[in-house]
C-alpha cells in the first residue's frame, strides 16, 4: 500500500487539497505563459517549426480544476474544525 511521506504527516486532507489546487493553479500559470509565447513568435514557414499545444485548453482546465480545489479545501484550511 501506498504510504505518504512523512514530511506531509503534517497537513490535514484539506491542506493536501489545498496544496494540490496550488500546483493546478501553477500549471495553468505556466500554460499562460506557454500560450503568450506562441503567440508572440515569429511566423516561420518552416515545417520544423511547428508546434501544437493547446495551451488555452490547459490553461482554462487546470484553472478551473484549481480553482475549485482551492475553493473546497480554503474554508477547511484556514478556519480548521
């Protein structure tokens, strides 16, 4: 069976929550800054060139899925039981 790390023992399910909604949040920032890079290159005609992420895709899923993480787990976390 799966065992946390010990330096997790710590937090309660609300602050790993928490936690998880914070790295989705991060991940759609860095989605963000995916997308405004390509947005922001030069056109070249080269086949070599191009690439294909959907970056807006990912960006609008993990900010939704952090946010709603951060959402449920924020109440738990700052106010305790």
């Amino acid at each position: 069976m799966l065992q946390e790390p010990e330096f997790l023992l710590f937090a309660s399910e609300a602050d790993l929550v928490a936690l998880a909604g914070a790295s989705f949040i991060l991940l759609a920032l860095l989605a963000l800054l995916g997308d405004r890079l390509r947005n922001r290159r030069e056109r070249v005609e080269r086949l070599d060139r191009v690439g294909w992420v959907p970056w807006t895709g990912i960006f609008v899923a993990c900010a939704i899925i952090g946010g709603g993480l951060l959402a449920m787990s924020l109440p738990q976390a700052i106010f305790g039981s």
